[in-house]
C-alpha cells in the first residue's frame, strides 16, 4: 500500500516564514513535481499558540488524517511564534492573513478549486476570518472559539457557510457549548455535540474523524 508523503517547509508569509506540513494523499506524488489529481487541498489551523498549540495538536491532526485519507492535500502550519513560523501572537488578524498567503501557494503549486477550512479552537476562529476572504468548498469547526471563553479572552467569530460542519464537547470548560449554540443559533447553522467529549476531544478523536467523513459521502 503506498503511504501518503509529508513535506515539512517554510514558506513566505507577511511577518516573515510560515513553517508549513504538508500531506500528499497516498499514491499522490511526491515534492514539486507531484502531478497527481488530489480531490483538492484542505487548510488546517491549530489551537491557540500562547496555551501550548501548534501544528501537531492531535485534534489539528485528526483533522490532517481525515482530509488525507479522503484525498485532499492538507497544509498545516504553525502559526506565529510558533516553531519555524517568524513573528509574534496577532489574535487572529495577522495568522488569517498567514492562511490566506499559504491557500495562494497551495492554489499555485496544487492547482486545485475552492479549499477545505479546518480549524480547531482558536484555528477555527481563525477559519471563520479567512472564509470573508477565501471562499471555502467546506468549512469544519471543532470546538469553535466564540464569546468568552477561559482565560478571559473573547471571540467574535464569523458567520459561515451553511454546509459547515461544527463539532462541539459536550463538557468543554474551555469553550462553553452554549456560546457555540448562541453563535449557530441565528444561522440556523446545525451543531455536532459529542456527550462526554471535553474540549480536547480526549479518547474521543476518532468521532471527529468518523463524523467529518460521514458529511463528505457522495
């Protein structure tokens, strides 16, 4: 069985190198020369930097696994500060404006349509930020960073497309599911609830995969 190819760069971005993961589907090729026909190009945004997220949160890579495994290119960067990434913490401003510079590589290099955007906590608000800009094939948004949340700190986050898909813990004390609820709520925009599941999705990751995948049948 051939194994999916992972890249590891650093990209330009407009507060310097943006250190960048990249997964190639299975069979996809491999580097600049990978001429393969992916189903297009997922986008993955990490937790919150300043509390310990990076590209290799393992809600972020369920996340890359899953687009992966249905055959999109994933690019998964770090956001400022973050490992390689140059720059410092721009509460979502400056790290949409990274995303949007990455999807123009990804569009240029892959050339593929409209991309999937995938975040989880603070990345998902962060997506919600880059759709004003890119218009996104999907949208998923695990644990959703909306209204105040731990720490004091409070977020606006975006209306989104209707076909989004948001996936929220039951008992996350991170991010109440009522403030998910009150943001969904005047979209009319359907919310995943998993029972049990804290805001890290802990021995819950494999839900994530398995609803995410049960959206994109047919």
């Amino acid at each position: 069985m051939t194994q999916a190819a992972k890249e590891r760069l650093l990209l330009d971005g407009p507060a310097g190198k943006i250190e960048t993961v990249i997964d190639l589907p299975a069979g996809g090729g491999h580097g600049e020369g990978f001429h393969g026909a992916p189903r297009g190009v997922a986008l993955i945004a990490h937790p919150h930097p300043l509390f310990g997220g990076s590209l290799d949160n393992k809600v972020a890579q369920t996340l890359a696994k899953t687009f992966v495994e249905l055959g999109y290119v994933v690019l998964r960067p770090n956001f400022r500060g973050v490992g390689a990434s140059a720059g410092a913490h721009d509460q979502g401003r400056g790290e949409a404006e990274d995303m949007l510079r990455i999807l123009e590589y990804a569009r240029t290099r892959f050339h593929t349509g409209a991309p999937v955007l995938a975040g989880f906590s603070f990345g998902a608000y962060v997506q919600t930020l880059v759709a004003r800009s890119a218009t996104p094939e999907r949208m998923v948004l695990v644990g959703v960073a909306a209204g105040f949340v731990s720490g004091g700190r409070s977020y606006t986050s975006e209306t989104v497309p209707a076909d989004s898909v948001v996936i929220h813990g039951e008992l996350d004390d991170t991010v109440p599911l009522a403030n998910v609820l009150a943001w969904a709520r005047p979209q009319e925009l359907p919310v995943v609830v998993v029972p049990g599941a804290d805001h890290f999705f802990h021995r819950r990751l494999h839900i994530i995969k398995s609803i995410i995948k049960a959206a994109w049948r047919g």
